[in-house]
C-alpha cells in the first residue's frame, strides 16, 4: 500500500471519525433537553440534610437545583462583608502562585510559585516552615501527602518530584528530590495523594492522560487514556479523588469534558461528562463523594452526579460583555452548601450550591488579592479558605465573628 | 497625636493654651461644627487629595506647619504654643477637612477612631468612604478577635464632644484653624488612651472647653509613658499627617522643628512611605541619628506598639525598618510572614535601617520561644539574603564612584573582602589590594585586582608625604612603615607595589625588595595599627576576576538574568539550536552523567535505525524475491558484473542484483544468514512491541558484536544504499549508522558532535533550559560598557510546542522572557504533518498558524519576535529539486521573473547574483515579516540558521542580545544617536 494511498484512507477515517462525534454530539444535546427522567439524585448537603428528588419534578437541567430548592422555600445565605475575613497574608514567594495545598492536619500549606520555589507555611503563624528550591522552576501544582510528611510537586519538565520534609538539607539549604516520577510526556498539571495513602499519587497530564503512581518504585501503576483513545483528547488540566471512594477520581481537560475513572479499570473512563463550552481548569468532589464540582474557561462551575452522570446545576454570573473571566480553581465548604471559586480577573465568588446564587465576592473585599486567583483550597476542617494569587500571595480567609463554619 | 506633640513641647504652655479656652463653657449648638468645616472646605479639598495621593503638595500644610508662623500664631493669641503642638493640630485639621468633605464629620471621625480603638473586624469595610478607616480595618482583621469589639456607641460620644469642642470654641472668637486643631487634639487625646477615655465617656457633651484641654492633657499626662504609642496608633488613621510633616521638613529651615515632626512620623507610621520620608529629610546621609535618639527615649517608654500594653522590660521585637517594637503577644501579627525579616507589615520592601544592620540574621529569643526553629531559620535566613536588606551597593563609594551590585557582591565575595563594610566612601587601592576609608591611612589588605570603583585618586588617604605608592600619596604613618621596614624613601619616590610586598620605584624593572618581608615589619604595622597581608592574599590570583564562573546569589540573579524563549514546532531544529547553544557557551555542555543517558539514548536510536532498516530489508527482500519470479535468469553474468557496484543502487540495479540472487537459489541479495535472521526477527518483535527503550541500554554489550556483524553484511549495506526509500528513516540516521559499530561499543563516549545529531535528547521532557553568558570578546578594545555587557546572563528556555493551543495553559509562565526566538524549519514546505484536527497540513502553513497564535497571545503582547529561519543546508538542496511554490502561501514565489521584487529586502547583499536558495530564504522571510507587521504593527527580526554549524547559532544568539541592547538602549536614548543598532539589525535580517 503506497503511502499516498495510506494518507487518503487516514483522511477518510479521520472524517467519518469527526462526522460520528458530531452525530454524538447533537444526540446528547437532544437527550438532555428532553430527558425529565433523572433516575435519582439525593441531594444531601450535610448540615442541612435536604432531600432532593428531582426525578419528577424537573425539566431543564438547568437550574435544576437551585428551582427546586426555591419551590421547597429554601432560602438563601446572607453573607455580610464582614464575615469572610482574611486573617493571614502568606508573602514570601517572588512569583505567581500557582498552586496550593493544606495538610491533613490543618494548619500547614504547600505552595508553588513560578518563582521555582515550594513553600510549606504554617498556617497559624503564617511563616515559612520549608522553603524548598525546584531544579525546575515552572511548577504548576503541589500536593501534600496524607500524613504530611512530604509534598509532591510537578510542572513542565513532566515529571512529578517527591520531597521529604523532614530530609536534610545540603549545604546551600535545599531539599534533595526524594523521588523523581517520570514518564509523563507532557507538563504535569495538577497532582493528588490518594487519601490515606502515601505511597500513591494521580497526576494528570499535559500528554491526555492521568497517570497512577507508585511512590515507593517510581512506577506508573496505570494509565488512564492516552493511547487508547477512551480518554481526554486534550491536556488533562486537573484530578480529584473521590474522598469516600478513593478508586474513584475525576478528571477535567481541555477537550471541554471532565471524566470519571475507576483506578482499578484503566481502559477506559467509567463516565464522561459534557456540558461545558471551553477548557474544565478545576474539578472537586463534593463533600459527599456523589457529585462533583467543575470551573472552566467558559466562566461557570458546574454541578454534575456522577451516578446519573447528568449536570445538577450552573454557576454563572451574568457578565455584560461576552469575555466571561475564566474560573481557575474551585472548592466547596465542608458541607458543600459553599461553592469557593476563583476567577481569572481576581474575584473569587462563594456560591450557595443550593440556589445557585453568588453570596459574597471575596475579590471586592478590601485587602483582596491583586491578581488572578490561581488557586484555593479549603482547610481539612473547612475553618479556613486559603487563596492563592498571582499577586505572589496567598491569604487565609477565615469566618469572622459570630457566624459559624458550614 | 497632637497631644502627644504637645507634650513633648513644655506641658506649662499648653496648660495655659487650655486655660484660654477655660472661661466659655459648651453650650448645646455644638452641632455647629459643621458649618465651620464647611467654611474651610476649600483647603480642605486640596488636603485630601494630598494625603490619598501620598505625595502631593498640600498648600494647606505649609502656613500652619511653618514655625513662623508658630510664633506669630502664639505671640497674637498670647499662647505659649509649642511648635510641635503646631504640627500635629494641622494634620488633624486636615483630617477633618477631609473628612468635612461629605458632611459628616462627626460620623467618619467616629468610624475612623472607632475601628482603631476597637480593632473589631466588622466596623471596617462598612465605612466605605473613608479610606482610613479601610486602612485600620486591615489591622482589625488581622487581630480578627471577637472580643475586640467595644461598644462603638462609647467612642462615638467621645468624639461628639470632641466635635462640639471645635465647635464651642469657634464660637469664641479664636482663629479657627487653631481651634480645630486643639479641639481635635483634645479629642485624639481621648480616643487614643481609650481605655481611660471610657471614664470620659460619662462626661456630658456641654464639657467647656478648658476642661476637656484639660481633662486631655490630664490624661496624656497619666499615660505619659504611652504617648508615642498612642501616636503611633494615631497616625495609622491619618496619613495625611505625615505628608504634612514631610512638607515641613522640605520647606521649613528650622532643624529641629522638622527633625520633630519627622521622628513623630517614621517610626509609628504603619504606611510604606517612610522610606521616601526619611530619605528626602536625611540626604544622602544614611546614619540617622536623631531618630535614633527619639527610639531610645521610646525604649524607656517601652510599651509595645500595637497592644501599648507592657513596660521596657517586657521582652520585644524590634522592627528593622522604623524601628517599631511588637510585645510576644502581637509580633506576628504586626510583622506578618515576615517575608524579608523582622519587618511590620508595612515596612515590608523598605531598606532596613542601616544601625541594624549588624543584626541581621540575629535572631531573639522571644522569637526562638514563638515559632519552632524551621520557622526561625527561614525568617532568619530571608533577613540576610533578601534582596531589599542587602547593603545598598550606591552607599559604598570606592575610589569617588558609587558601586554597582555585581561591583558590590564582587568586593564581598572575593577571598579577602573587606570586614563589616558599612556605607562610606573607601579608597582601593587595585595593584597591592591596600583599602581604607578615604582621607585614612589604610585599614586593611583586601584581594587586589578587583574591578571595583574608579581609579585611585593620589589625594585617597589625604596623604602629604610626597611620597607615592601606586599613584597614592601615602600618609606619615605609613612612610614611618616604610622607613622602618628599611625602605629607601629619600627623594621622594614614587613606589609601585604588587599584592605580594614586593616594591619597585616608577619606572625600573627591578624589584627593590619585599616590604613585608621582614618579620620586624610585621611588628612594626601592628604597633602603627596598618594592615599587613593575610596569608590568603597572595594565592588568590586571577580567579577572583574571573565573572563568568562565579556564581550570583539569588537576589542578583534574578535580577540580572535574560531570559530567552526558543519555540517552534516540533521538527523546526529548536532542540539542535538548543544544544548548540550548550555547547557555545557552556564550559562543561553536558556532564557525565547526562551523557552516559545521552549514550544510552544513541544507541537505542542506532537500533531504532537499525530496525527500520532490517524491516526496509525484509521488505526489499520479499519485492526482489517477487521480481525473481517474474525475470529469467538469463542476465545473470551481466548481474555479477554489476554486484560489485551495489553501492550506487538504483531501481535499473535491482533486476540485475535479483538475477544475481537468482545464481544462489533462494537468495536476493537482500538475504541474510539465518543467525542473522534471527537476531532481525528479534529486533523486529520488540520494537513492534515498543518495549525497544527498555530492553536495549542492557543488551548493547551483548550484541554489539553482532551489530557489527550485520552492518558488514552486504544485504543491509545493500538496503542502506536504498535508505532513500525508507521514510521512517530520519535523514540523521545515516550519520550514526555509519558510526553504529562505535557507538554500540560499551565504552562509547558521544562526541559534541554526536549529541548535536542525536534526536530526543532534550524534547524527552518539554522543557529544558540552559543558562549562559556569551563569552568575552577576545578583541583588546573592551571598553567599560561591554565588559558590564558580559556580565549579563542569559537564560535560554526551550519548549515543546506540543500543548500550544488557543488556550495554553502555560504560556503565561513565560512572560518574563525578553524575546521570543521562533523556529522555522525552511525545509518543511514540502512536508506534511496532521494537525489538531487530524487533517493533514503544509508544515509551512502549520508553522504560520502557530506563529500567529504565539505572536497574538495577550503575554506576548509588547514582546520582541527573532525569526529563525532554519535548516538552510537542507534548504538549499531541496529548492534544486521541488519549488517553493509547493507550499501554497509561497505560490507567488517567480524568483526569475521577479528577481527585483527580492533585492528591495536584502539591500546589503553584496552577491550581486544571489541563488535560488537566497532568493527563497528572502522571499519567505518578508513572508513573515508582512504577517507579523499586519498582525501586530511591529518589526520582526528574522535570521538565517544552519542548525548543525555552530557558528551560525552563535550569530543568530548574539543578533537576540543585539535586540535586547538595543530596546534597552532605545528606551533610554530615543534619539537616532544610536541608530547604529537598527541599521545593525536590519543588516542582519537582510
């Protein structure tokens, strides 16, 4: 076969392949349109316990939540300016943050900056505890493991570093790289500990796939997509594990979906979620482990249950202009009533997942961050938020006076 | 504050300005007070502005401010007035215009004092006009505890009377500006001892005014001790009160008056302009002294300055900018994450004060107790090594020239730098290494040949012994020196000495001796406290200027690096420039171990190519065998003529060659022993199976012999003839097949060369960088401009240009680069590669959508664009065989019907008949160039690279700096003075 012959068929295949996804494309629009039978969706935010059973009741995706927490009388979260309160203001990094990470036992951050360094603050002192210098100095994401003994770390040299903070330091006061996890092609975007265990990471990748690592050997356990052409056909740009089931964890890419994957079924991703309309920058699993959160670049977060596979809800805040600010990272309060999100021209709203409305805007606050919020991230006991901005800083924002954690 | 000044000034006096006021009691119109605000607001606009704008001149401030008119003001009031009571009451008259300005005076004053008395978080952001209150709401919620919120309701009472004060007192025929001030003074008095205003609070607002001056100055008495504490937290509410005192310390010329003024403000302001304060009151002069006078008096004081709670022996941490002193209770809270040390919050990015200097890194005990030694060290560690806290390399003068950083750390790194450099004029001198301060005999013998400061003036130690060493005229103590070292100094010599000691007179050869020589001389210095040598001294020879190999320190390394962002699709020769540039400007371009993996990574590549050509192989053998069957055997002796001309196979030799397999039976020519065969089979398995990376670095030893074997055996020589036919082959491969019995050898060590060659070295992991400074030009004409231009480094960061969507994440990581080197491989017009889409594309065409997403991307938005024009060897072969106009954006490529159109861009081309491949190189150039100019109205630099010729890399390299120098240049000469550099740069973009 000739190789001009070669490149007509792959011309071929390639179109039919593309006329296909199209014809998918246009049925899920149209299922979703019509579909009014969401088998089963329990929502339950814990703190409130409020059933939902949308099954019957609900139409249009859209809004699904918030119409039916209104129709029950719900009402929604009173914020004051005064009751999300920035109570620390971490400087130290000469860079962008990019990405931020709380310790298990609540009171200690990680941080990476473009300035090539890893800083582990203490959050209560708000000082350095380990500052930790990068061979390479465009890091894109950090994590701290479960037991808070180490932190990984990984950007565009594709490889996930492990460092032990309780190593000693060489003669100029850096750490050694305790572990190098090689084998991404692409940048590593964003990186996760498998809760509870220390030995076991998920990284997602700029080369389309997410990647399960074994700490101890440095080896990839498996590979989620890729090759195999079941996954992301962009750049995976974020992971989340699942908090109640960690054989679970989601994926946001690129390619405008976010994906779910069973740990123990590389193959293939258990589910694939569409809905949004530019890259997803954040996935989070909700607190009860049954939903998940996504933010992307088309300016919404979105709500969607992972057993119905179906989108629960938007977050969108009506812009004049068409240039929606991009929503970089995201997280939810411990009960999963707030929704933290950070945006690309430096608000970060707080949502009532409920009713879908935006309660308070941290951006507009009078010490707010400078930049672009890159990241965020909730304290394991959900007592503080923690931002992370490309103004170099990072402020801990905590509930001031009377009002208590939810 | 006011009541602070006041009591700094001779309490009597104020006493009796309070008893002016005594006799009127307040009657109750004393919402009054507006109005008269209202009177002033005119002035008041301007003061407003002043003190929201930091800087601005406030015409209010001068008059009231000025000690004159002090004593005018007391002579016709027949007040004893201190003049620094004089400078606070403007401030807070100022505040209160200000304020006055939305009519609601009492209510934003309340505000205000409530939140900075109550440090509650809530009252803050709800005043959202007045700025101040904003300011102290910071402080409030960074205390963020609830029981700091006091009945707001108490204060506001407070400051009613206070207003009423204002008000009363006008009414009373006293000059308004005065009445204001004290009134609003006694009123400050009360709120800042707010714990004992509380007892105030009770008092009915119809107080007269004499009593409630009183009453205030009672109770700054009774807090005496807190007074600059209460200023301090006084001031963090006007700031305005600052810029008026900063006024005064320009315009007014009594010393003392400002110096006052001035003290009161630095060390409690919690604003970051006290830098500029202090320096436009200090000069030049860095030693501050009478502020640190006043700190001292405060230590006595000694109460902290955010709690104002505790005494002089409660332990505290001290501020190193402004001198301000936190108890344990509130030193973390005041000082932050102390991300540059021991510094409040809003000191942070102020140079410390330079008293302190000698304690840096010197960490307290209180802070030891506080936060746990990890925490510790790295305060400790940023304290020393921050950039902001270093020495100010403009303070230290050597030889009448203030130093640059490098010239600085260079004098501080060097084997025998000078002790405990504090700012100061020093004189150097660079031959024997002789350093002292100037108008001084010697101090010290510090590393010589540094290349700091001027040249060495002969006045430097202010010598007037007519006696010269090195062009210095050496003081008395030192031809004492000489002469008891037995140095011949009659007749007024003239000495030249070498860092060893050793002498000889101007202008003879030989050396007379060595002055330090003698053990008695040694004596000698030590009795005349001059310096002698140290040991280290004379082996420290040439090293110490050697620029290049030294290394920076953090602070300055940022500061002075360049960074260089080379990308192009993949297949453009960035990862070749890349490595070339390695092994330009790099010492040492790859270590040991990087190439141990770069020869693990050859070898398995070698393979690679050998696979390919095994499977080529295998697959010619199945074509010939298929020819045999169609030919006769007829020709076979024709064929064994030829067999031996297999090297210049062609399509016309294959028939013969089969006929010659045909002789054998069952062979082609492409056959091979079945040993081999198996080996091939092998090779073949596990490259199918992908697994080639893994297996290979452990196999070479073992079959390298075999390798060998079938690379001498003629039917792979015979496939490799036909490589043309292979296109999995890179072109590359041919360079290392011809080497693969050496490569595959154990002891193999890549060359330069073999490096450059290799593919996947360094697009393995994206990203790779590299720093480097282009070496010195050998040339002897290095004037002082260039040698500073080798001291810049550059940082040359290569990227992958997989990934590079619409939305790339990442790009924006890269916007500190100063210029964007892009690669274009001219090669690729004929190429075709799959795109996003999966379609296939012109490379050319890829490239320019490429192009015009990086050069449209917002991070790239003023950013210069070198356009590398790649690959031009293969170019000029390849132009021979397929036109450009192969690729659609150069279809109207007609070099010889428009060879004009080409000569209007390469003016300078002295080849008066330029070739193809030139013509083609300019026409696809000024392609680019017309792309860029209509996409973002700029110049595009474009250079001509031959990837594999190193010299080639190193111009285009060099052409980046030139830009760089040249924007640099142009920024600060826009003057066509220097047009030298674009009429430069466009000579080289032809």
């Amino acid at each position: 076969m000739s190789v001009a012959e070669l490149k007509e068929r792959h011309m071929a295949a390639t179109e039919t392949v593309n006329a296909l996804r199209e014809r998918l494309k246009q049925k899920r629009l149209l299922l979703l349109d019509t579909d009014g039978s969401i088998s089963s969706s329990f929502f339950a935010f814990s703190g409130f316990s409020l059933k939902l059973d949308l099954s019957w009741e609900l139409r249009s995706m859209n809004l699904a939540v918030a119409t039916y927490a209104r129709s029950q009388g719900k009402t929604p979260l009173t914020f004051g300016p005064t009751d999300l309160v920035c109570c620390r203001n971490l400087q130290g990094h000469t860079g962008k943050v990019y990405s931020l990470d709380w310790t298990a036992e609540k009171n200690r951050i990680v941080s990476a900056s473009q300035d090539g360094r890893l800083i582990v603050w203490n959050a209560l002192t708000s000082q350095k505890t380990h500052a930790i210098k990068l061979p390479c100095a465009w890091v894109m994401t950090c994590a701290f493991s479960p037991s808070g003994l180490s932190v990984a770390c990984g950007g565009l040299d594709s490889v996930c570093s492990i460092f032990n903070l309780n190593s000693p330091t060489d003669k100029d006061g850096n750490s050694p790289v305790a572990r190098m996890l090689s084998g991404h092609k692409g940048y590593v975007s964003s990186c996760q500990y498998v809760p509870d265990e220390d030995t076991h990471l998920i990284t997602s990748s700029g080369d389309q796939t997410c990647v399960l690592w074994d700490i101890t050997t440095g080896l990839r356990t498996s590979v989620f997509g890729g090759e195999f052409q079941s996954g992301h056909t962009a750049d995976v740009l974020s992971v989340s594990i699942n908090g109640s089931n960690s054989r679970m964890f989601v994926s946001g890419s690129g390619d405008t979906t976010a994906r779910l994957w069973d740990t123990r079924v590389a193959s293939r991703a258990v589910r694939t979620f569409h809905g949004h309309e530019g890259d997803v920058n954040s996935v989070k699993f909700f607190p009860d482990g049954n939903r998940f959160g996504t933010g992307s670049n088309d300016g919404t977060c979105r709500l969607f249950d992972i057993r119905t596979g179906h989108q629960l809800q938007v977050y969108q805040q009506h812009h004049g202009d068409n240039d929606a600010p991009h929503v970089t990272s995201i997280a939810f309060s411990i009960s999963g009533r707030l929704l933290f999100a950070g945006y690309s021209n430096g608000d970060c709203y707080v949502w009532d997942t409920l009713l879908a409305k935006m309660v308070l805007d941290l951006g507009s606050l009078h010490n707010s961050h400078g930049g672009r919020i890159s990241c965020l991230g909730l304290s394991s006991d959900g007592s503080a938020l923690c931002t992370g901005s490309w103004d170099t800083t990072l402020k801990i924002w905590a509930f001031g006076g009377y009002r208590r954690v939810i | 504050m006011p009541s602070g000044r006041a009591n700094v000034g001779d309490g009597g006096v104020q006493y009796s300005f309070a008893m002016e006021y005594h006799g009127p009691p307040i009657t109750r119109d004393l919402p009054r007070a507006v109005p008269i605000n209202v009177d002033r607001i005119p002035v008041a606009a301007v003061v407003s502005q002043g003190s929201l704008s930091d800087k601005l001149a406030l015409p209010v401030v001068q008059p009231i401010l000025a000690s004159d008119i002090t004593n005018k003001f007391s002579k016709e009031l027949g007040l004893g007035l201190g003049s620094e009571c004089l400078v606070s009451p403007t401030s807070v008259i100022a505040y209160e215009r200000q304020i006055g300005d939305d009519d609601s005076v009492s209510k934003e004053l309340l505000l205000g004092l409530g939140t900075e008395t109550t440090v509650s978080p809530n009252s803050g952001p709800s005043n959202h006009d007045c700025r101040l209150s904003g300011e102290l709401s910071c402080l409030g919620t960074l205390e963020m505890n609830p029981d700091g919120r006091y009945g707001s309701g108490d204060f506001s009472d407070v400051i009613n009377s206070s207003t009423e004060l204002g008000a009363s007192t006008t009414s009373h025929d006293l000059s308004k500006e005065l009445l204001a001030g004290v009134g609003s003074s006694g009123t400050l008095g009360f709120s800042d001892s707010f714990d004992k205003s509380r007892d105030l609070l009770g008092s009915p607002s119809d107080f007269g005014v004499s009593n409630t001056c009183k009453e205030s100055l009672d109770i700054n008495d009774l807090s005496q001790p807190d007074w600059a504490s209460t200023e301090s937290a006084l001031s963090f509410d006007y700031p305005s009160s600052r810029v008026s005192s900063l006024q005064v310390g320009d315009c007014i010329s009594e010393p003392a008056c400002d110096e006052r003024g001035n003290l009161v403000v630095t060390f409690r302001d919690i604003e970051s302009e006290d830098g500029d304060l202090t320096e436009g009151l200090n000069g030049a002069e860095p030693e501050i002294t009478g502020l640190k006078k006043e700190f001292e008096v405060r230590a006595k004081k000694g109460t902290c300055y955010r709690c104002f709670k505790g005494n002089r022996f409660t332990e505290k941490e001290v501020c190193i900018v402004c001198d301000a002193k936190y108890c344990s209770n509130c030193v973390l809270r005041a000082m932050g994450s102390m991300p540059e040390g021991r510094k409040c919050v809003a000191c942070i990015g102020s140079p410390i004060d330079e008293s302190k200097r000698g304690n840096l890194g010197k960490c307290s005990r209180m802070l030891k107790r506080l936060l746990n030694d990890l925490e510790v060290r790295h305060i400790m560690k940023a304290e020393k090594f921050c950039s902001m806290n270093q020495l100010p390399s403009e303070y230290v003068c050597v030889n009448g020239k203030p130093l640059c950083h490098e010239e600085l750390h260079l004098l501080q790194s060097c084997p025998n730098p000078p002790k405990k450099l504090k700012p100061g004029n020093y004189w150097y001198d660079k031959v024997s290494g002789l350093w002292g301060k100037e108008g001084e005999k010697p101090s010290k013998i510090i590393s010589p040949h540094l290349n700091v400061g001027g040249p060495i003036k002969t006045d430097a130690s202010n010598g007037n012994t007519q006696v010269f060493i090195n062009g210095r005229e050496i003081t008395k103590v030192e031809l004492r020196m000489l002469q008891l070292a037995g140095v011949q100094c009659a007749g007024n010599p003239h000495f030249w000495v070498n860092e060893d000691g050793s002498y000889q007179e101007e202008g003879q050869k030989n050396t007379k001796g060595y002055i330090w020589g003698k053990a008695g001389t040694k004596l000698v210095c030590a009795v005349l406290s001059l310096p002698v040598p140290s040991k280290s001294t004379y082996s420290c020879g040439e090293q110490v200027n050697n620029m290049v190999s030294r290394s920076l320190p953090d602070y300055l390394e940022q500061a002075t690096l360049q960074k260089l962002l080379l990308i192009g699709l993949s297949g453009s020769g960035t990862s070749t420039m890349f490595k070339q540039a390695k092994i330009l400007y790099k010492d040492v371009p790859f270590t040991e171990d990087e190439r141990e993996n770069i020869k693990l990574l050859i070898q398995g590549n070698v393979y690679g190519y050998l696979g390919i050509l095994l499977e080529g192989r295998e697959r010619f053998e199945d074509e010939s065998l298929n020819e045999r069957m169609n030919y006769n055997c007829s020709r076979s002796q024709t064929a064994k003529l030829f067999y031996t001309m297999q090297q210049f196979v062609s399509e016309f030799t294959f028939w013969f060659k089969a006929g010659h397999a045909d002789e054998n039976d069952e062979k082609t020519i492409y056959s091979i022993c079945p040993r081999l065969k198996a080996f091939s089979d092998w090779l073949l398995k596990i490259m199918v199976s992908g697994t080639l990376e893994a297996v290979f670095p452990a196999a070479t030893r073992e079959y390298a012999p075999l390798v060998e074997e079938l690379w001498d055996n003629a039917a792979i020589q015979a496939t490799y003839d036909r490589r043309k036919e292979l296109e999995m082959l890179p072109n590359i491969a041919s360079y290392f097949l011809e080497r693969a019995v050496d490569i595959l050898r154990p002891d193999y060590i890549p060359s330069n060369v073999d490096i450059l060659y290799a593919e996947g070295i360094t697009s393995s992991n994206g990203l790779a960088c590299v720093d480097f400074t282009f070496p010195q030009p050998a040339s002897d004409d290095v004037d002082s401009a260039d040698q500073h231009d080798s001291l810049l480094r550059f940082q040359l960061i290569r990227v992958q240009a997989r990934g590079f969507g619409e939305n790339c994440k990442w790009l924006e990581m890269f916007e500190d680069v100063r210029i964007v080197i892009f690669c274009v491989s001219l090669s690729d017009y004929d190429q075709f590669a799959v795109d996003g889409d999966g379609t296939l594309e012109n490379k050319m065409i890829l490239s320019r959508k490429f192009f015009e997403s990086i050069v449209t991307h917002p991070t790239y938005d003023q950013l210069d664009f070198l356009l590398v024009l790649n690959k031009f060897d293969l170019f000029e072969e390849k132009i021979e065989q397929v036109p450009l106009t192969q690729c659609e954006w150069f279809d109207d490529f007609h070099p010889l019907m428009s060879r004009h159109r080409s000569s209007n861009s390469n003016s300078n081309s002295i080849n008066n008949s330029p070739s193809l491949s030139q013509l083609a190189f300019h026409y696809v150039a000024v392609k680019f160039k017309r792309l860029f100019s209509s996409l973002t109205a700029r110049k595009l630099y474009v250079s001509l690279v031959k990837g594999l010729e190193p010299d080639s890399v190193d111009e285009a390299l060099k052409y980046a700096r030139e830009i760089l120098k040249w924007d640099e240049e142009s920024a600060n000469f826009s003057l066509s003075e220097y047009s030298m550099y674009s009429t430069e740069a466009s000579s080289f973009s032809h």
